[in-house]
C-alpha cells in the first residue's frame, strides 16, 4: 500500500514508526491538532501552528517546524526588503550624510515608519507560536521544552538548539505523547 504524501488530507506513517506503538494512518482526514502530522506540506503547516497558537504541550514533525520556520522568515525578509528599499526617504538620508548628521536625521517616510510599526507587531504576533512549536519539536525528539533556553549560552546555544531541531522523531509514543481525548489549550 503506498501514499501520495502531496495529497493533504492524507497522513503517511513515518517510516521510522514500526510495532506496536506505531501512529495509525491517518486517511482521508488530518491528523488530530495535538498529534505531529508527518509529511506535512507549507501551507497546513502554516495554519497548524497557527491553529495551535499558544499550545506547548504534544508534537511537532520535523517538517511541521520547518516549514512553519521557513513561512515566517521569509515573511519577515520580504517585509524587511521592502522597508530597506522603499520606506527611507533617501533625500533625507543623503542630506544627513553631506551635513554629517545621519544619526539626527529621520531617513525614514511615512510608509517606512507604517512598515516598521507592522513588522514590528509581526514579529511580536508570532513569538509565541514560534516558541509553542520549538517545544514541540523538542517533545517530538524526546527532549524537554526546557532546552530552548539553551539559547541564552552565547555563541554555541543556537548550534545546540539547532541539532536538536533537526534530530529525528521518536519512533512511537514517548513521555510527552498527548492523549487523543485530551483538549487543545
């Protein structure tokens, strides 16, 4: 029996999930919300973890995080791409640097300052999604939520928190396994 993994309503096993605690299949339907959909594609990703907005609790696949990762940086590199080429007002800028005074000019227009204030309120409406669903990931390798304040070592916390994002998914349940029954939130 094979699986189209394009087709979104259908979940193929995980390859590394065999025996008797193996995930069902889930056909015809999306996995329930606080179960890790692998095979996942961008935009269910998307609105999954948005779904899922402040849960800390259960799963994530590797390409849940991933593509929910890549969705948002790019995002915000598009957002930041449009602000640094359209939203400075360069004659300002320009007459700052001549006169010496960048630092007292405001280079930017009122679109540059409207961006910025979105960009800004992006960054702040997606903290927490992005946080529930680094802890999930984690739970799905069977590391603790708790590692992601490796973060706060400086210069080698990001590399650690990097290779535990991309470890694979523990084959079967593990200790932070939701039950089906229990309620998102």
């Amino acid at each position: 029996m094979s699986f189209n993994t394009d087709d979104p309503v259908v979940q193929p096993a995980d390859p590394g999930f065999t025996g008797p605690g193996a995930p069902p299949i889930w056909q015809g339907r999306q996995p329930e919300l606080l179960q890790p959909w692998y095979g996942i594609g961008f935009g269910q990703a998307m609105r999954r973890a948005f779904a899922k907005y402040a849960v800390f609790k259960g799963r994530a696949s590797r390409s849940e995080y991933w593509w929910w990762f890549l969705g948002t940086w790019l995002i915000g590199a598009v957002a930041s791409l449009i602000l640094s080429i359209g939203g400075t007002d360069w004659q300002v800028f320009l007459d700052g640097v001549r006169n010496g005074v960048i630092w007292e000019s405001n280079p930017l227009n009122s679109f540059g300052a409207v961006l910025s204030v979105i960009i800004s309120l992006w960054g702040l409406a997606i903290l927490i999604p992005y946080l529930a669903v680094t802890v999930r990931r984690l739970h799905d390798s069977d590391h603790s939520g708790g590692w992601i304040f490796i973060l706060l070592v400086p210069l080698v916390g990001w590399i650690i928190l990097l290779v535990l994002l991309v470890s694979s998914s523990t084959p079967g349940p593990n200790r932070f396994e939701v039950r089906s029954d229990t309620r998102v939130g």
